[in-house]
C-alpha cells in the first residue's frame, strides 16, 4: 500500500529497539527526522540529560545526526562524527551505532578511526549504506546479526530450558504484548525466555543470549540470518515455515516448537484451546457475517498466508488482494499459490487492490486511510503502526490473543 520502509530504516531500528542502546545519524538532518518520530512512537524513551541545547541532539532525546551540509560532501565530515560520539559517549549507552545515510557513505569519513578515538570500540558498530536498497526485513536480520556478533561471543555451557526470541521487532504491531504472549506459550512449555531480540532486550540480555538453549524464531523474514548464528553457536533452532497467526498456524507453531525442542506442549495447546473458545463464544453473539466478505493483506509471505487461512477458514471471506510488500520467504510463499490455485483465487496474488474491499489489513496508517475515506469496511493494523492510534490494551498480532485482536478489528467498527 503506502508505507515501504527500506533496509535504511530497518537498519536504524533494529538498534533502536535495544533499550539502552544509541543511534548517531552520520548524514543531513532531514535523513533523521522520519525515523526520530517513529521511534519515539514505537519505543518511547526519554533522557533528561538531553534537552534543546544538546549538540547534535536537536531537542530529541533520540537519533543525534551530524547534520551534513554541502561543503562536507567535498571536504568531509570526520570531525562533526568525532565530536557527536563524545556527546553520544557522555550518556554511557550499553551500545553504539553509527548508521551511514547513503549520501554520507560516498563521502569516505574513517568513521572507526573516530570510534576507536573515542574510547568506544568494545561497543561501537559501523552500519554503511549497504543495506539501503534492501528490504526492511534484511536490513532488521543483518544488523541484529551484527549486534550480537559484537556483543555475544559464543560460549561452551548452555543454560538448560532457555530460549532466545528472535523475529520480533519494535515496528511490529504491540510488539511488547508480542514478547509476553509468545513468552507465556513457551514457558507453558518450560522454556524461559532470557532475551527477546532487537524488541526491547538490552545489552546484558543480548551479551547472555549466547548461552540459551533454543533460539525459536516468531516471524522467520525478520530472522534468517539470527537464527543461522545461533545455530552456529550450539543453540537448538526452530525456524517455522508460518508465522504465528490465527488459532491454527499458532497451533502448528507449538507443535514445531516441541517436536524441535524435545518439550511438551499440552498445556500451551490448552491454553490456545482456551482462548479459541472463548472467540468462538464471541463470535456467536457478534451477529456479524462476514461470508463472501472480499479481504486484501498486504504483509510478509509467513503472516500473509496464515492470515489468508485464518480468514477464508474460519470467517468464509475470500481473497481479493494478497501483497507480500517486497518481502520473499519461499515456503510460505509455495503454500500461497497451492491454495489460491485450489479455490480458484489465483489473481489474487499480486492483484489491484479494489476501490472498495470489506476487510484491508496493513500497515497503520494505510489502513486508517481507507477506513476514514471509505474504501474499505474495516482496516487491521499489522506493522509500521498508526501514528494516529495509542495503544493501551494488549493488541498483540501473533499467538492466541493475536487471534483475538484480529477477530476484535474485523467484527468491531471501533
């Protein structure tokens, strides 16, 4: 639909989305200011050390940018990187990245001669432009690879029944209810969470996600790479073809997770049995039919085809419009076009999205848009969240209460 964020911005809140981390802009202001809002959207956090006088800071507490001008095309910009760092140095973050705007990366500043001047190469990334034209899901993998990279060296002792969440991150719709719904799943399951990836864990939880047992991936677009080195570090991987979305892809993600993990899954299956009851009961009363209802997502591969499912399954909707937004995962991908092939729907696949379709599921904004000019009967946030919208009830896109948050947009007008 609208929003495309690229692998510049995935780059940027990937790092972002570890709490006490740092973000230096190394370009012109104007490559900040998208990015400042919406972290300060998705991960609100404040420093009272900074204010509207603060060098490089620019009265946000987020994101300092060494604010490029025309000359530091020609002459260069080490300085201005050098003396942002020691204003970024004097707030003691757990981690420091130095993120590259592409017009900033033909300049040529030695951006690590000015790290290690600064007394910050034990904690310091260089993150280059090179993942500009990629997508946001490479540019969030990559760098999270990166990071742990940097701060996790691999170790020999396991801790027995922990795990490493990974595929979450802060531009995920609630992505805090996301850590504790998949988190509460999996202790069911006996296995303890010690650090959720790139959504909200900090520096000492990456630096101990080394030791766990598992590395389990919720949306595997966002985790290729992670997983991969996890793996290498001798933890137990479980990369599903789905991710968790509706009641039964969440099933069939525990049913991995245990059959990988060696762990029962009785009572997490009980606890999704619970909840699809409880909707079913809902659902009763709603006295809202949703058959032959047209619906368009717009998502990654491994939600867009549980989603497609959960809808056409479940609610007897068909599919007018599925759109993976530049994002390729091939097993979720095949599982597409051998069920759209099976209903006949195989236009759907990278079709026009309608002047009008009952149920639109995208990014925030997006589907605000079409909800407040009547192009659509209901929009479902799934990422990239409305900056209009504030969440303060748990509204969790994966898992059994994913399902619930889903059914609540679809059958609710508010």
């Amino acid at each position: 639909m609208l929003v495309k964020p690229d692998g510049f911005f995935g780059v940027t809140m990937a790092i972002e989305g570890v709490k006490d981390s740092a973000v230096l802009m190394h370009g012109p202001e104007g490559c900040r200011k998208n990015l400042w809002a919406l972290t300060m959207k998705v991960f609100p956090r404040r420093d009272a050390s900074v204010n509207m006088r603060t060098p490089y800071y620019m009265g946000s507490p987020r994101i300092p940018c060494t604010d490029l001008e025309s000359c530091d095309y020609i002459y260069g910009a080490y300085d201005r990187v050098f003396d942002a760092l020691q204003h970024v140095k004097e707030r003691d973050p757990g981690l420091v990245a130095v993120v590259c705007s592409p017009g900033a990366s033909l300049i040529g500043d030695d951006c690590q001669k000015a790290v290690d001047e600064c007394g910050l190469s034990d904690k310091a990334l260089i993150l280059d432009a090179d993942l500009s034209s990629k997508p946001i899901n490479v540019g969030i993998d990559l760098t999270l690879r990166r990071a742990v990279e940097k701060l996790a060296p691999p170790v020999e002792k396991k801790r027995e029944g922990t795990a490493v969440l990974l595929g979450n991150h802060v531009l995920q719709k609630d992505w805090e209810s996301v850590n504790e719904e998949m988190s509460r799943i999996l202790g069911l399951m006996g296995i303890e969470v010690i650090c959720c990836l790139g959504a909200g864990s900090t520096v000492e939880e990456i630096r101990r996600s080394s030791e766990a047992e598992f590395a389990v991936v919720i949306c595997p677009e966002y985790a290729i790479e992670t997983a991969e080195l996890y793996r290498e570090y001798g933890a137990v991987t479980v990369v599903p073809d789905l991710s968790p979305i509706g009641f039964e892809a969440t099933d069939a993600w525990i049913r991995l997770v245990s059959e990988k993990t060696g762990r029962g899954c009785d009572a997490a299956l009980g606890y999704v049995d619970g909840i699809r009851r409880r909707a079913y009961r809902r659902m009763l009363a709603a006295r809202f039919d949703t058959d032959a209802f047209k619906f368009c997502i717009d998502a990654e591969p491994s939600i867009c085809y549980p989603l497609a499912r959960f809808f056409y399954d479940n609610l007897q909707m068909v599919p007018a419009c599925l759109r993976y937004d530049g994002v390729s995962y091939p097993p979720a991908e095949n599982l597409m076009k051998e069920f759209l092939g099976r209903i006949g729907r195989g236009e759907a696949l990278d079709g026009d999205v309608p002047d009008y379709v009952e149920i639109l599921c995208t990014d925030g904004n997006t589907a605000d848009m079409y909800m407040r000019s009547r192009h659509c009967l209901r929009g479902v946030d799934l990422r990239f969240p409305s900056m209009m919208n504030t969440e303060f009830l748990p509204q969790p896109l994966f898992g059994a209460v994913g399902a619930l948050y889903i059914l609540e947009r679809v059958v609710n007008r508010f």
